[in-house]
DNA sequence: GTTGAAATTAGTACGAA
DNA sequence: TTCGTACTAATTTCAAC
C-alpha cells in the first residue's frame, strides 16, 4: 500500500502530462485549503468556509476525490507520543539493475514513513521512524545492507522537526514574505546586508548536484 | 502555523519524557491505524472495526485529540495534478547563532512542505515543492540564499517518490519481513558482538555521518 | 465499558435560477 | 453550473444498565 508514482512518467512513451481531468479553479483550492487543516469538517461546514452552497461543495468534494486530486484523508500525530520518536534519513546508493528489488523490498519495511529517488550523491532518502536510536542502526545494518540492491548508506538523524505542512498549494504563493516579481531571474533593488552578495545573486552559495553516475538507464528498470 | 518541535526538548531543563499523559494500549493504535488510512472514517464505524463500543471509541478518539496524540486530520492530495508536481530537497547549512533568525524565515515560506534539523554535513533539509524547476532554482537563489543565517545550500531534486505514509505506528513492526529479535539493549544472549557485530552484518557498508561542527551549541539558541 | 433511544446533523435528490 | 429546499439516512449525544 502506500505506493506512489509522481514525477517521471515512468518509463513509458507518453509524456506526463499535467491536468488530466479537473481543471482546479480558485474554488478547488480553497477547498483543498481546509480540507489541509481540517479533513474532518462535514462538507456542510467546508461549503460555508468556502462560500459555496451545500449542493455544490458535495459536486466539487466528490469530483476531487474521483478524479484523485484529494487521494485520502489521514491523521497528523506526534510521533514522540506514539513511541516513535527517533527520526533518521538513510541516504542510499543503489546498485545498479536492482531498481526493481529495492522498491519491493521497502515496501516490506513498515518502519519506512518516506522513500524518494533523487539526483545528487545518492540515490534514494529513506525517512524512518524508530523508538530509539539503536533500532536504526540495527534498521540499517541488519535490514537495509542486507538487500543486494544497496550498495552503500549514509545516515543522518533528524534533531528536530522544524516545520511540516500536509502539502502545498499553488494558492499559497504570496502569503509569505516577498513574491517572485517575474517568472525568472530579475535583480532585487535593495536589500542591505552586508553579506557579501551585492545584490545579485550569490550564486557561489549555492550548489546544485547531478544525478550520480548511470541514474538515467536505472529509471527505465523500475 | 504548522510548527512542531519533536525531539529533543528544547533547549530547556526537564528532560523530554515521554509518553505523558495518554498510555497508549494495543486499541488506542488500532485506532490510529484505522485513522491513517481514512481520517474521515464516522466514530460509529471506527468503532466497528476496531471491535469496541460507540461510547468508547468516542471516548477514546477524544482523548487521543485532546492529548495530543492526533494533532491534526488533514489529506493527501496529488501534488502533479494540484500543479505542483517538482519536488526538491534543500540541504541548508545554517551560520552559528542565527537559528532563530532562520526559522524564523521558514515560517514565511509557504512552498515549503517540511524542514528537519539533521546531523552529518548539513545542518538543515528542507523540502519545497513547485511548479517547474525554474521556481525552485529562483527560490534558492532569491529567497534562500538572501537569509543571512543561511551559509550554504545544496540542493537535489526528487525524481520519484517512492512511498509515502503518513504515519508509522510502533504496532507495524512484524508485519514487513523479519522481526528484530529484542525491543533495546538487551543482552542478546548469542551473537558475540564486540564491536564488528558477531553475525555477519556488513557495516563496512553503512557511514553514520555525525553533527557538523558547533551544532550542539547552536540549538539552545533557537 | 456496553447497549439503546432521542436529537441533531449529514447526505441525496430534486426543481429553479 | 450553481443554488435552495425537502426528504432520507446516518451519526452523535445522552441516558440507563
């Protein structure tokens, strides 16, 4: 269960294409809006916070789900409280061919909350979720190194849990601090702190990492 | 909004307990169970298919809501089709004594989806999600980059996600593949381990990165 | 902790704008 | 499409066991 398939239409010929079916209008994403902070509210409730009559908000709840914008509702719990409250990311690197033999082998490890293939260094970050710090690495030694697909691990623990949002909204662009002015880059007017960076992007700082060695053929395997 | 603070408590003298309030028996987790997998699930039918009574699933349900166990009911959308469908993790080195000042910043960033303290050689992981790669560039290079508190970045993106769940239960252990023998540092009788783990466990594969340098200082900061 | 009945609310199905 | 209303079914609450 829990298995996703977003980016990279995956393998195949088509390109992935975005906005199959729905069409999201304003609409659409404010209910997608309360629904983040309340799944909960009876749709009487969300067509009133929404501004929209009951009959309505029945139609656009119902067309959400069906057309899978909305894919379930879940619960948020504090993890420490539930005895889990160890957090790491096992950054892994995957031997090539076995793509196939990683994926079926996480999707026998309850214990993994989060798996994302990425460029960079590694492969693939997997969060886990433990009662202590000695589960992990019995997780990573015992469990992990054991699947031929994984060729090395590096993991790093999570201190603590600064921010987490159920997801993002394109709607939620602009409510923090300044927005983007343009689609691309525009130089920012002011902006006075003697960083270093005069007001131009201070490009040095930032890094962007490759996909390692071989990752592109990797994809058509899975 | 949206702000946690799990682990480690923060900064100040008591030491984070664990477990206050609720004590969590085997049906408090069936609940939750039931709860993860639809969060909009009617009491009376929770209560069904846990095995107990109305009144005590709602008494139950209740309790874990108000002592926090479950923060918050929200749902879990399809990110492609809401129009967000790039992801990117953002591994931020943080300058020394500016932490407030940093999460400070991520509270006005509303394209951020999660954001985690680590150990090893960043100090940060933030993920955003977007509607096309040139956002998140802009985004690390406008708005990230122009925190002072922000030393470095590196940034990888997300080709797949895998698997996600929202949650992980210390009652899903045993249902992935073998079980690990005992709950902590319990002497195992067998298995001479005396540094190199006795059977066989391939730890010349696996690196635990430690905590960059003035870490531990930092947090009482922030 | 459980069962049963009353009160409230939710979900559905219409016609009208 | 969207809205408003009436109808039906379900849920929540509260009582006693």
């Amino acid at each position: 269960m829990t298995e996703m398939s977003s980016n990279s239409g995956s393998g195949g010929g088509a390109t992935g294409r975005i906005g199959i079916g729905l069409e999201l209008d304003a609409t659409h994403l404010k209910i997608l809006e309360v629904l983040r902070d309340n799944g909960r509210v009876s749709v009487s409730a969300l067509a009133e916070r929404v501004g929209i009559s009951r009959a309505n908000a029945y139609t656009r709840f119902e067309a959400l789900r069906a057309d899978g914008v909305i894919k379930r509702f879940t619960a948020e719990i504090d993890h420490q409280r539930a005895g889990l409250g160890i957090v790491a990311l096992i950054f892994v690197t995957v031997r090539q061919q076995m793509w196939r033999q990683f994926r079926a082998q996480l999707a026998q490890m309850p214990e993994v909350e989060y798996c994302a293939i990425t460029t960079g260094q590694h492969d693939a970050m997997i969060q886990v979720r433990m009662a202590d710090v000695a589960e992990v690495h019995a997780m990573v030694t015992e469990r992990l190194a054991n699947i031929p697909a994984v060729k090395a691990t590096e993991t790093v623990f999570i201190l603590d849990e600064v921010l987490r949002r159920p997801y993002v909204l394109p709607s939620d662009r602009g409510r923090g601090a300044q927005r983007r002015p343009a689609p691309s880059a525009s130089p920012e007017p002011e902006q006075g702190q003697g960083q270093g960076q005069g007001q131009g992007l201070p490009l040095g700082k930032m890094r962007f990492v490759g996909a390692a060695e071989g990752r592109a053929a990797l994809r058509d395997e899975s």
